[in-house]
C-alpha cells in the first residue's frame, strides 16, 4: 500500500490521489498465476499423496514486528516512527503433500506520523487476505516427498516454505490520508517445526506490496490424525500369499504364527500403563501358573492409533514393562520372561470404534 498524508489543519496543501490502476492489475495476475501454479504443482504429487497424505484444517497465531513506510506528499510531512509490533491470527488447509492455503489477518501497529518535526499523529495498518503455502524442503524427507518416513506430508520436523498471495489493507488514522493500492501483493518465506501432535512453531518474514514487512513468530494446530503409510505394508502378504504355485506349509513357522493364546490378554486404559484392577487379578493367576512350571513367556506391548506413531510406541514399551515388573514381583524369575513393543502397527480388532480401540490397548502373553 502507497499513501499520501496531510495534516487537516493543513488543507491548502495539495491532496493527491494516483489510483494506479495499472500497477494493481500487474500485482493481482502476478499473484493469480503464482496461486495457479502452485495449484498445478500440487495437482501433480496426487497420486503420491494419496497412501502418504491426509489433508487437515488448521489454525494459527502469532506476534511480530513491523516496518510501515507510507508514503508523504512532501517534505514537512515525515514519517517519524516507522517500526511497531503486531499480530495476525489464519485459518488453513493441508490439501496436498506440498501445497496449503491460508485465509489471514493481520493488525501490523502503527507510523507516526511528523508535521515541521513535530508530531500529528499516526496511521494504523491492518490486512486480510489469502494466500498459498509451499512446502520446499523439510529435514526428514529432503526434497523428495515419498519417503516411508514422509515428514513433509505429515508436516513433522522442520520445513522451510514460501508463501504468495494477495489481499486487502486497511488505514484508520485522524489525519487526512489517501489508500492508493487496496490491494496487495503478499510474498513471504519462512521455517515450521511440526510435532507429532498437530502443534508446530512458525518463524515467517512477509512482504505486503512496497511499504508493509512484517516478522513473526506463531503458533499452528492441525486437527485430525495423519495416518500412515500402512497400506503399502499390507500389501507384503497379499504378494507373499499370491505364489500358490509353490505350496510350501513348513515356512509359516507355526510357533510363531500359529500359536494359541495360551494366557489371557491384559487389556489397559486410554493412555495409561498403569494396570488395572482386573488387569492384577489375572496376571496373579498368570504368576501362580509360571511359579509351578518352566515355561517361559513373551510379552508384546500394543496400543491403538490415537495420538502419533512417535507416541504410541515407547507407551507400548511402557505397557509390557509393566505386566514384566508385576510377574516378577509375584515371584517369576526375570530370565524367563522377554518382551517387545509394537506400538499401532499389529491392532487386533477395528481402530475405527471405541470397542475395538479398547482390545488394541493390551499386552498379549505368549509362550516362549
């Protein structure tokens, strides 16, 4: 945005106002073709994103400094104060492995405003527009965005990212001030570092046309559960059972795959590994049975897929630890018990249900 300032005590200078037309149609079909673009560039990756992506809302916010340069009809009228502090909240979507979109606004402070040295006022600045996001290169995946461990897609680890976009501004000031361009022109650049759990931290420089720049720092939450990549997984047995031709039984290994359960599963609380009181009831009659005999046993810890993989598997460790410890305290001798943690990836019913969700959180018990 470009503006010509004077003071209302001084009216009998001259009051100027260039529309400029042609210069904002040149900054919208900038900004429309870049969108475009992006557009196609995300277009391009669906049939990768589609196993490795799952599009998700979300909201940010944040804080930041700002250098405003309005622009004076003359040289009695200055811009005494041109750095202020700001805020901007946005509304977002992932729709691609690469590609966002934002919807934002922006309240970027005030300049001050000097008449002959002295001060007369100011003008504030806020700004709201759209805006696309690309996602360049991120420190888990590279630039290559169909890696198994695609933090890319699910927005993981840290990302560097451009941003265009175009929008509208706003002046609320007492002196007399003109808005040449209501439109801008919005290019930017920043980092991201996603978690795990939807939140990530932002760090962003942006451009609003020729006299707005704005720094920041903020916040993202996304909402919704990135699944992984897992059907490419599921896809070893169908290959491995597809050679029928070959029939050869004795490879299935039948004291892995095939055995029974031959103790009871000891099921968990949401997000817990603290046992149960029906979860010590049986594993005191799991205890009496190892004490008067030599078998030897396998705990597998699981969980079901709510919150990240990076979370489920070290609860899942968590959960056979715990049925390991209560055994030994019970008198079993730790050398005959072993155990592994498989996190989500062996669910024993639906994770789509509370029901099936509540048998995936367990530690199954297996001879050794």
């Amino acid at each position: 945005m470009i503006m010509r300032i004077s003071r209302k005590a001084r009216r009998s200078s001259v009051r100027s106002h260039y529309k400029q037309k042609k210069r904002l149609c040149v900054v919208i079909g900038a900004a429309l073709s870049c969108v475009s673009g992006f557009v196609i560039l995300g277009a391009a990756q669906a049939n990768e994103e589609t196993k490795q992506f799952t599009p998700r809302v979300y909201i940010g916010g944040g804080v930041g400094a700002s250098q405003l340069e309005p622009r004076t009809p003359n040289q009695s009228i200055t811009v005494s104060e041109q750095n202020d502090t700001g805020f901007h909240v946005t509304l977002g979507y992932d729709f691609t492995t690469r590609l966002s979109a934002e919807v934002y606004f922006a309240d970027l402070g005030a300049a001050g405003i000097s008449f002959l040295g002295s001060e007369v006022g100011d003008i504030d600045y806020q700004v709201a527009g759209l805006s696309a996001i690309v996602y360049v290169l991120n420190s888990r995946s590279g630039f290559n965005g169909s890696r198994s461990n695609n933090g890319i897609a699910r927005r993981e680890g840290l990302s560097l990212y451009g941003r265009v976009g175009v929008g509208g501004v706003s002046a609320n000031s007492e002196l007399d001030h003109t808005v040449n361009n209501e439109v801008h022109l919005a290019l930017g650049a920043g980092l991201e570092y996603g978690f795990g759990n939807g939140f990530a931290l932002r760090g962003e420089f942006l451009a609003l046309d020729t006299d707005q720049q704005y720094a920041s720092i903020g916040l993202v939450k996304r909402f919704g559960k990135v699944r992984n990549a897992a059907p490419a997984a599921a896809l070893i047995p169908a290959i491995v059972a597809a050679p029928a031709a070959n029939p050869a039984p004795e490879v299935v290994e039948p004291p892995k795959t095939t055995a029974p359960e031959l103790f009871p599963v000891v099921n968990f609380d949401f997000d817990q590994s603290k046992l149960t009181a029906a979860a010590r009831s049986t594993l005191v009659d799991v205890a009496a049975r190892l004490r008067n005999s030599n078998e030897s046993i396998m705990l597998e810890g699981h969980t079901d897929w709510i919150a990240s993989e990076e979370y489920n598997q070290p609860l899942s460790e968590r959960r056979a630890l715990r049925v390991r410890d209560f055994l030994i305290e019970n008198g079993v001798a730790s050398d005959r018990i072993e155990y592994k943690a498989f996190g989500e990836s062996k669910p024993k019913d639906t994770n789509q249900s509370e029901a099936g969700r509540a048998r995936n959180r367990r530690v199954e018990i297996l001879s050794n």
